[in-house]
C-alpha cells in the first residue's frame, strides 16, 4: 500500500507540474496579476491595499524575466512543495500513521484549486508562510523537550512572513492564542510570546509605511472597500459553504463536520497535536463563517487553510477509506484537467455573448487594440485600474487611470502624478461607452470614437490639453473626499494623495 501510494504521488506530481507549467505559459497575464507585476517593476516598502511580500518576491524574479510562466513560477511550484513540506512532516507528527504520508501529500497536492490556480496574488506568498509556520507550530504543540523553542521561532518567522503577505495572517495568529488557551501551560503561554514578538518588526513596518501613505491599507481593508457590504443576509452564506464544498471536496467537509466525526475527535487517541490540527482549522474557518453573514468570503480567502484542513480530514479516516478518498482526488483533478484541455480548444469568440468577453478581448489583444487606437506621442489611459495594468504589462509601460474609478487598486494615485500632465493630449481606450460630456470639463476639446475587434465594441476618447486645475476640482476633490478622509485617531507623518494636490488640507474626516 505505501509503495503504491508513493507511485501515485510522484507520477501526480510530474503530470500536475507539466499541466500547471503549460497553464502558466498559455494564459496570458490577467489583470490582478498584472496589478501585482507592477508593484514588482517600482517596489517600495509598502502598496495601496495589501502589505508588500509579493511585490519583493516579483522584483525579484523581474530582475532575471518577466514571461508570463516565470512570473507565476511560485505558484506553478506551489502545491508540490507544499505537498512536500507535509510528506516531510506526517511521519514525524504522526508516527504512528506514517504510512500515509503520501496520501496526505496526494490530497494537498491534488485540492481542486492547486490542480489549476498559476495565477498570481497576494496568497501566493501567504500560502507559503502560513503552511510553514502552522506545521512549525504543530511540531511545536508535540514536543517536550529543549527542541520545543526552535518551533516556535520558526513558526514565527513564517508568520511573520505571513503577516507581510496580507492580513489573513491575523487568523492563524488568532488560532495560535486560541490554542494556547485550551492547552493551558507556561510552556505554550511562552511560546505563544515568542511567536508573537517576531511578528512585532513586520507589524511595525507596516505601521510606519502606512503612516505615511495615507493609511492606505487600513482604508482600503476596513473602510472603503465595505460600502456596499452592509447588512445580514443569507445569500453569501450560503456562497461560503459552496466555496468550502469546493475547495475541500464534500467528502473531507463530511469527515470534518460530521457528529461522528467529531466525536471521534474527542477520544483518548487524539492527540494533542491532533487538537492544535483542529484549532488550526476551526478558528479561522469559524470567523470566515460568522464575517460571511455581513459580506462575501473570496474562494482565495480560505486557501491558507486548506492544507490544514485535509490533514485533518486524514487523521479521522479509518485505514481502508484512505485509498478511496486519495482516488476521489484524482478523479476530480483529471476532470480539472478534462475541462481545461476542452477551453483552450476553443476559440475566444466562443464567450462572444458573455459579459466578459471585451476583457478578454482586451487581455488577449491589448497590443492590437492600442496599436488601433494611439496617435503621436498622446498619453494612453484607461477607465478602470484592471484594463490600464493589462495595457500596462503588455506594453511594458505603465498605462495611468483617468477618472474617479473604484475603491479598489488605487495604487495608481500613488504611482501618477496629474499635475506633470496638464496640457498634454489624452486617449483613453474603454469597453463601455463614455457618459455624455463626461471628459470635457478636463480638456480644451473632446471627440468620442468607437471600433469593434473580433466582435467585442470599444471606445476611444481623444482629449486635447489637459486642464489639471479642472480635473483636481472635479476629480480629485472627490477622490479625496471618498478614499482619504482618515479618522483622526490615526497618527499621519505623509499622504501622498494630500502632499501632492492639497498641500494646504490634511487628509482627515
């Protein structure tokens, strides 16, 4: 049986790697992605809505490359490392059991998201430290010795990691207190405090960055982006328990919830790293559950704890159901495998009648279209922060926002600067259709332009002289009205958006 078990795990291996390394190469760069490139290609220490791990980790792989399947390497290797670190872990957390080891690698390494996702986010450097430092802190919850202290300066470091990553990270720490609590010792009491206090650098990075940008992150994480996410409701509930269906598979939601399982997990034969394994799980995928009755919970929100989650789900599976489980896996990875070998047969026009479909276009396109659309040396400008990456990426030059746009990505406000462009003519390339009058207040003259490619309609607005006093009055006031008014509780050493159009306002309520 375990020799089995270890052929199906390294032929999975090979075959998921090919899939994932032709995946990488044949999808072009989609538009968070391109979001996030950009903040590889100008680092700083901090960015507009997430703590700054991925872009450190895109500069630098964009000092050797910047090909689409090079760019999302990380996470093409991704679930076979992280299958590793855990094949590497099982026997020494569970020696009584190591024989599935390579089935508890199989199922990390075949969970339905990590047979397709190459795409590249913030998760990608989450995942990595939060599955490192929650196995680190599981060593640590089984051993008694002088060892104990170097697994939780590990898990530490990781968490750290994890906290620089996106602040998620906050409910692994969470679940950390929560099972010191129920162990109840010195010893994991002053764990607990060394974990902790590695965090402590990483956070205050984020403290002095922010205080001098505005706050961004917290604006964007606990202000701004929550207007239209107010109320109860049982919609999103319900979208949550589809999403765990998903990335769990129903069988290990079964084996993680049921009453016989559960009870299981109360006997004398589960151990305490068993227990620290629920906690791990319980906690994070509990706060997901209750924050879900007030907003919708992202596919990618939960993926940290998926890992966790099937080692669970393994430990209370009698002896024969494993093979069956680890079988259930792989088909539902071939299907994976099935489905996307059929789209990528299929030509683009395909999605014609969807809404997606000029984004498609667009990210498929993107040189064709601006190629159709530039005139001289007229700045090029998009609507919305996803296409003006997309352009951006694919021209290799960065491609501004005009207008007042989303709460969302506003890193732009950080990287353009509207006063260096007052008078200059302007395109804009859109894939809906400009309101009437909507650009003129900002330009000396205004023609409006629409084409269509390969079926999808774009538009193309075509301003002369920029007027940036205009556009500040207009625009800016407005931006600065809706996305920076701070709380004055909150100490400011700089504001960008403030410094720069409003030097004589403070950023503040």
């Amino acid at each position: 049986m375990a020799n089995a078990a270890r052929r199906l795990f390294y032929a999975a291996v090979g075959l998921t790697l090919v899939f994932r390394l032709w995946l990488a190469a044949a999808m072009p760069i989609t538009g968070d992605e391109a979001y996030f490139i950009w903040w590889g290609w100008i680092p700083d220490w901090g960015f507009y809505d997430h703590p700054p791990m991925i872009g450190w980790w895109l500069a630098a792989l964009l000092a050797l490359g910047d090909a689409e399947w090079w760019l999302r390497l990380p996470q093409v290797a991704q679930p076979v490392l992280l299958a590793l670190a855990v094949r590497w872990a099982w026997p020494r957390l569970w020696p009584e059991q190591a024989e599935r080891r390579d089935w508890a690698a199989l199922l990390v390494l075949l969970a339905p998201v990590n047979v397709w996702n190459v795409f590249v986010t913030t998760d990608t450097a989450l995942l990595y430290c939060a599955v490192l430092s929650g196995l680190a802190w599981l060593f640590a919850s089984r051993e008694q010795g002088g060892n104990v202290w170097r697994w939780y300066v590990l898990a530490g470091i990781f968490l750290a990691g994890a906290v620089l990553s996106k602040y998620f990270a906050a409910l692994l720490g969470f679940a950390y207190l929560i099972d010191v609590l129920r162990r109840r010792n010195a010893r994991a009491f002053a764990g607990l405090a060394i974990t902790y206090a590695i965090t402590v650098p990483a956070l205050l990075l984020m403290a002095w960055w922010n205080a001098g940008n505005c706050w961004s992150n917290y604006m964007f994480n606990f202000v701004n982006r929550h207007g239209a996410h107010s109320g109860i409701g049982l919609e999103n509930p319900l979208i949550y328990a589809a999403t765990l269906a998903y990335v769990l598979t129903p069988p290990v939601l079964w084996l993680l919830f049921s009453r016989r399982s559960i009870r299981r997990s109360a006997s004398a034969d589960f151990s305490n790293v068993d227990r620290s394994l629920a906690t791990l799980v319980a906690v994070p995928l509990l706060l997901f559950a209750a924050l879900s009755l007030f907003r919708t919970v992202g596919l990618h929100w939960v993926l940290a704890f998926v890992p966790f989650a099937l080692l669970l789900a393994l430990r209370r599976l009698s002896g024969p159901a494993v093979p069956k489980l680890a079988w259930f896996f792989m088909g539902f990875a071939a299907l994976h495998l099935a489905v996307a070998l059929v789209v990528s047969r299929l030509p683009l026009e395909t999605w014609r009648s969807f809404r997606i479909y000029p984004g498609l276009v667009l990210t498929f396109d993107s040189r064709i279209l601006v190629e159709r659309v530039v005139v001289g040396d007229s700045l090029l400008v998009s609507d919305g922060y996803s296409n003006a990456v997309t352009l951006g990426y694919n021209l290799r030059r960065y491609v501004p926002v005009l207008g007042m746009a989303s709460s969302h990505a506003r890193h732009d406000d950080i990287l353009t600067d509207w006063r260096l462009q007052d008078g200059r003519d302007i395109t804009v390339l859109r894939k809906t259709a400009p309101e009437p009058d909507e650009y003129t207040a900002w330009f000396q003259s205004v023609t409006t332009d629409s084409f269509e490619h390969r079926g999808a309609h774009y538009w193309v607005v075509r301003g002369r002289g920029f007027d940036y006093a205009a556009y500040r009055d207009s625009v800016l006031r407005e931006v600065r009205r809706r996305y920076y008014a701070l709380p004055p509780w909150l100490p400011q050493t700089g504001c960008y958006f403030c410094d720069r159009y409003f030097p004589d306002k403070t950023c503040r309520r």
